[in-house]
C-alpha cells in the first residue's frame, strides 16, 4: 500500500520488492500485492531486510524495511507501506530514534587507532537517512536536534535519555544511563517472568548500547563487560544471529585493545578477536544472514591483518593471503550499488591487507599486490569524497600514496618516477583535510610520509631539481616536529629527527663550503638525538638505524676533510657500522644488513686512499669482499638504482687495486673496474640521470687510460682510443653552464689520454 500527498491510501503497483542479500526481486500487481520466495534456509522469526523501489515514493512500514520472518509464511499476510518521498511522517519520533540507533552502531567506526574520544559525527548518517527518504540533511538535523532537546529535558525511558547522550557526544553519561536502564529492567525482567522475552530483548538493546557508548568513548575493557554480560541472556540455538553479532562486537573491543598494548597482551586480545569472529561465522549461515555474515568475514580479515604485524614473516604472508580472501568473500555480498559506503569501507581494509602483502614479498608478486591494493584504494574514492567524507577521503588518499609510494621504490626508469608523483600528489590531497589546525596528529604523520617521498623523488633527481625535493622534504619533516614532541611522542619524534639527519645529509651533498659543513653537523646532531630515545636495550633495531645513519654523517664530514683530519671520522664511522651490525643480520633484516656492508665498504675506500703498501690493498680488498656480500641482497631485478650503486663502488673499488697491481693481476682488476661502470650504466643511463652516466663514462675512460698504457701495440691503441671516445661523450653531457667544474675535468683528461697517443705515434683529432 502506499499513502498519497492527500493522506489516501492506494495500492502500489508496480513496484520492485526484494530481500536484501538474496537477490530475489518481485514487482507488485495492480492491487498492490507481491509473493516473495523465501529461501529454504530462512526460519520462522529469522531477521530479513526489505527493499522496494517505487519512483516517487520511499519504504515506511515495517521500519527500515526491518521485519522477521512469519510463523506461517505461507498464509500470514506482511503489509508493506511507502510514503511519498520527503514526507514528514518518516521524521515521527520511531523513525529518528531508528536513525540514532543506526549511527550508534555504526559509529565504532570512528574509533581510531591513536584517537580519542570526540562528538559523535552525526552528519554523514544524517545526510545518508535524508538522502534515502528524500527529505533534506537540514530538515533531518532539526528534528534530530529537537528530539535528543526533548528526551534531555524529560524524564522519561532511560534508554532513550542514553541514546540522546550518546548522539551529544556524552558517552560516559550514555554508558551510564544505559547501564543504569539495562539494570533496572533486569530486576522486573526477574519480577515479571511474563514479560521475560521482551524485557530480555529491551536488556540486550540496551547493554549492547552501554557497551557501544564505552567503545565509542575509548573503554574498552568496560564495553566488553557489557557485550559479555548480554550474551548471558542470548541463546545462541535460539537466537544465533544475535549472539553472532554480540560475539563480533566482542572482536571489535578485543581488536582494538590488541591495536593499543604491547607484548603478550596485545596479541593475546587480537587471538581473542579472531576467536570470536571464527565463532560467529561457525554460526551464521550466508545463505539465512548474508549482511552479518559479510559483516563477520570484513571483521576477521581486520583482524588477521593486525595479527600479521605481530608474528614472523612466512605466518604473517599466510595471515595476510587469509585477510584478503575474507575480504573478498564479504564483498560478494556487499555491493557498490546496494551498500556503497559498507562496499568502500571493505575495499579500504583488502588494499591495506594488500598493501601489507606486497610488503613482504618480492619481484612480479610484490608489485603485483601493491597495484591491486592502489586499485582497491581507487575504488574506494569512488564513495569517499572530500565533500561528504572527508575523513574517510584523506585516509584512503593516504594509504594510495603508500602504495605508490611503494611501486615508486621498485620500479626504475619513467614509469616509476611517476609513480612517486602520484604518490607525493595523493599526500597533498590528504593534507587538505588534515591540516595543523584541525587534526594536528594526521597532519603530522602525513607531513613526515611526504618528506619520505620527497627523499626517494631528490634521490632520483639531479641539478637543481635535485635540491629543491631535498628541501621540500627538510620542510615536511620540520613542520611534523611541530607536532611530535620527546615528551609525548617520543619514538615518532626520534624516528623524524632520525628521518630530517637522513635529509640534510643527502642536501650537503649538493652543496659545498661552508653550508654544507654546517648541513652534516645538524644532521649529526638530528641522528644523535634520535639516539637519546632508541637504546640498544629498549628498541634495539632504531638504535641500529640510527648508528648507521650517524656512521653516514661521519663518513660525509671526513670525504671533507684533508688527509690526517679525515682519519679519525673515518674510524668513528666504521665504529657506529660495527655497532649496527650487532643487531642487523643478514637473516633478520637483510636491506639494512646489505646497506652497512656497502657503507663500510665506502669507509674503505676512502680510508685506503689515506694508506700505502699493504695496508692500502688489504683495505681496498676488504672494501671488495663487503660489496659482494651486498650483492647478495641488491640484484638487478629487485632494487636496480641500489644495484647500480653497488657497480659503480666496485668499479673504483677494483680501479684502487688494478692502479697499485703490476703484470696481468692488475690488468685483470682494472677490466673488472670497466665492466662494473658499465654495469652501473643500465641503470644509470644517458636519458633519466645524464650527468651520473656522463660520470660513468670519465671512470670508464680513466680505467682504458690505465689498459692502454699497460698494453702494447695495436691493442693499446685501440684502448686509448676507446678512452677518448669515452671523455669525449662525457663532455657532451658537462655543458659549460650546467656543469663547469665536471667539464673541466673531463676536458683536462681528455686531452691527458690524447696526448699518451701522441706519444704512442696515434693521430691527434682537435679538441671539440
């Protein structure tokens, strides 16, 4: 039946009836009736969902389309009523208590990992319910208003005065008086055994609210003593879909005390939640509940995700495969079209799972899972929108940029380049949302990922470009210092001072003098104060970080020194990555493992540099043996631009003994030294980073210099030559107003391996 603008009522034909969940749609008859096929699994007082579609008009009666299945489903009759759209029937006292009760439930998502408790954000449901009875957001909200003013001023239901509070943003005062309601029946509830079944519905209604005033006010041990104590009056024979609901409110209480502690305790409360999302698939059918079902498999891949931080590597891959599988399921039930902000919500959770997976693997499938974890992001953004969402649209912004972020880092060339664009783009879009002023914390952490990105962008980059991305990311890193403090954020706040050293060590390198003197002594001093808060005792893997970003300082400060001054920062460095190699293994973090072992291979060389005779070989020898052990962990395929580093130190490295090695011992170091450059070449090439390439091409052109010379007759002409040829296109890269002082050593050694021709009888060409 429907309701006209001139209160008649009128059959509804033709309208689309359906069960939500089971996908059986009927359109009513000229009379306005329907039959409806109930699925075989539904019982007699089972909970369904109706949807009916009819231009002009919304669903009124049964509330929320809300109803259970009949005792005689074949002879008892369900009346189904609509109302035009935008009547203000839908907005009687019923139906905005119904809203209420829906964004309560709703409104554990708010609850964050490092929030606290705030006003509940009533807006997105209000907006949501008005959309979906055609009224306006403004006309809802006044009502709303009026409705939480009148039970506040009254004094009548306790549970209503709870959900009233609850919608204030009270949630001690609704966890109270909820509480206090839930009490009170409970002692007519044993008065008045004729009541039993009813008052044992109104106990739980109003325990499951106390406990969801307590999670949304942040306590959670107290919500899960109000979940456990309504589950003692649900059977789960008799009502399983209401205990499975009441067991997955219990996960979600235990997940995030899991997500807040440390230790034992932490993974002893997520191994809770996942027992109790396991039990409630265990009794929901998807065929007889699929909404709670859906609800259950989003929830245990949360879960799993989470569990997957706190355990070894090959279990945490399995974990997070599971977690993305349980995703996936509940979103065959939860559709764009049907459940759009449920479905994006689901699509946020798979892309981090995802994102995680990608994390621990490696080649085609990491960068496979971090393209569908972005894709799962993208598709969120379908529903998140800045104007509606905001908070949901910067999050899902943000973990996009992680995952090309992520992307960026491992693949070479143009398309990676861009994919850090992208990525540093998505972060600035999060940052007009979070800003300083209205969510100082999110600001901050997206503040301190961008300066991560801006370092891996400037890493690539050269020239000016360069330096401004290096100092782009010393912004980025300052204004997150802002926020994090040593007193309360210690470990965020060494981690950006840890992350700013890091910073202003690679800007010195495009800077010389005076300033970039002054930039390694502030990056020293940023990486020492880090260390005052990671101790080898209490955070044993920072501390090892933070030593080897110290050694790079030192190492930096001595190649800017003259000879003996130089000695003595060359030992300290080689102390602190020693000292980080205590906890760095190649079994447990091979990267950092691999980066020590390249970095003391630099101290080497230097250091050998300084020496003569056989300490000079032994040191250029162990410089040798520390970046093939690097290469165990760089190779070509997984980290190219690392890789490619790599060949270039074992090209001067080789250079180092091949230039003290006489006879064929040191011919043979020194074509070893040119096929490390070229090498390094691959990935340095002549069209993404120019001036690398052209410096490449010099220390290829010196080592067929040192050939040439050692190698009679026409071979050694034909080296020499190949030298020339070498400086030659260098020069073509060091252009006067770019790059003066690399042209002019290139010009010089030009014309140093012309004139060995000439003294070898070659002929002599002009100088370009």
């Amino acid at each position: 039946m429907k309701l006209g603008k001139s209160e008649e009522t009128q059959p509804a034909a033709n309208a689309q009836v359906m069960l939500l969940g089971f996908g059986n749609p009927t359109v009513t008859d000229s009379n306005g009736d329907f039959k409806l096929f109930l699925s075989e699994e539904l019982r007699p007082g089972d909970s369904i969902t109706f949807e009916v579609k009819l231009k002009g008009y919304r669903l009124w009666a049964p509330l929320e389309g809300r109803a259970q299945v009949p005792q005689e489903p074949r002879t008892q009759v369900l009346e189904v009523r609509l109302l035009p759209a935008g009547s203000k029937r839908f907005l009687s006292e019923e139906g905005i208590e119904g809203l209420l009760r829906e964004a309560v439930e709703r409104s554990k998502e708010q609850v964050e990992a490092e929030g606290k408790p705030r006003k509940l954000e009533l807006g997105r449901y209000i907006s949501e319910w008005a959309q979906r009875y055609g009224l306006s957001a403004r006309q809802v909200k006044a009502e709303v208003d009026r409705w939480v003013t009148d039970v506040d001023l009254s004094q009548g239901n306790e549970g209503k005065r709870a959900l009233a509070a609850f919608a204030q943003g009270d949630y001690a005062m609704a966890a109270k008086t909820a509480g206090s309601s839930a009490e009170s029946k409970l002692q007519q509830l044993e008065a008045l055994e004729q009541q039993r079944r009813q008052l044992t519905e109104e106990v739980v209604k109003d325990l499951t609210l106390s406990g969801d005033a307590n999670f949304s006010g942040y306590a959670f041990e107290k919500a899960l003593v109000d979940y456990a104590r309504a589950l003692e009056w649900v059977s789960r024979e008799e009502s399983p879909e209401q205990w499975a609901r009441l067991r997955l409110n219990q996960a979600r209480a235990h997940r995030e005390l899991g997500r807040r502690l440390g230790g034992s305790a932490a993974h002893e409360h997520l191994r809770e939640a996942e027992k109790a999302c396991r039990e409630a698939l265990r009794v929901l059918n998807p065929e007889r509940w699929p909404g709670t079902w859906a609800q259950a498999q989003g929830q245990l891949g949360t879960v799993l995700r989470e569990l997957s931080e706190r355990v070894g590597a090959q279990q945490g891959v399995l974990l997070l495969r599971e977690a993305v599988d349980t995703y996936e399921r509940a979103l065959k039930i939860v559709t764009h079209e049907q459940q759009p902000v449920p479905w994006a919500d689901l699509q946020l959770n798979r892309g981090t799972a995802l994102l995680a997976q990608g994390l621990r693997l490696e080649g085609k499938e990491c960068l496979g899972r971090l393209k569908d974890a972005a894709g799962a992001y993208q598709r969120a953004l379908r529903v998140y929108t800045r104007e509606e969402m905001p908070r949901q649209w910067a999050r899902a912004q943000d973990s996009l940029a992680v995952a090309l972020e992520e992307q960026g880092r491992r693949i070479e060339g143009a398309q990676g380049d861009k994919l850090l664009e992208e990525s540093v783009a998505a972060r600035r879009r999060a940052l007009e949302v979070r800003t300083y002023k209205q969510m100082a914390q999110d600001w901050a952490d997206t503040q301190f990922r961008l300066g991560i990105v801006l370092v891996l962008q400037g890493q690539r980059a050269d020239g000016s470009r360069r330096r401004q991305l290096l100092e782009e990311s010393l912004a980025a890193y300052r204004s997150a210092l802002k926020v994090f403090t040593p007193e309360n954020q210690p470990q965020q706040w060494a981690l950006a001072q840890a992350s700013l050293g890091s910073a202003l060590s690679l800007l010195a390198e495009q800077v010389g003098g005076d300033e970039g003197r002054l930039l390694l002594e502030d990056a020293a001093g940023a990486h020492r104060d880090a260390m005052r808060v990671f101790s080898r005792e209490t955070l044993p893997q920072q501390w090892a970080f933070a030593q080897l970003n110290l050694g790079d300082v030192l190492w930096a400060q001595a190649r800017r020194e003259e000879g003996p001054a130089a000695a003595p920062l060359l030992e300290q460095a080689v102390e602190a990555y020693q000292e980080a190699l205590r906890i760095c293994t190649r079994e447990h973090l091979p990267q950092e493992w691999a980066q020590l072992h390249l970095s003391l291979a630099d101290v080497r060389l230097i250091q050998s540099g300084l020496e003569s005779g056989e300490k000079r070989r032994a040191l250029a020898t162990g410089a040798v043996e520390a970046l093939n052990r690097v290469l165990e962990v760089y190779t070509r395929e997984s980290q190219p631009q690392e890789w490619a580093q790599v060949q270039s130190n074992l090209g001067m490295a080789f250079w180092e003994l091949g230039s003290q090695e006489p006879g064929a011992q040191g011919i043979s170091l020194l074509e070893k030294a040119v096929g490390a450059y070229r090498h390094a070449q691959e990935v340095y090439t002549r069209e993404r980073q120019p001036h690398i390439w052209a410096t490449m091409q010099g220390n290829v052109g010196e080592a067929l210099r040192e050939l040439g010379q050692r190698t009679e007759g026409t071979a050694g002409d034909a080296l020499l030559t190949e030298s020339e040829e070498a400086w030659r296109v260098a020069l073509e890269i060091f252009t006067s107003g770019q790059r003066p002082e690399e042209q002019e050593w290139a010009r010089a050694e030009l014309e140093r391996t012309r004139q060995l021709k000439v003294r070898r009888g070659a002929a002599v060409q002009a100088m370009p």
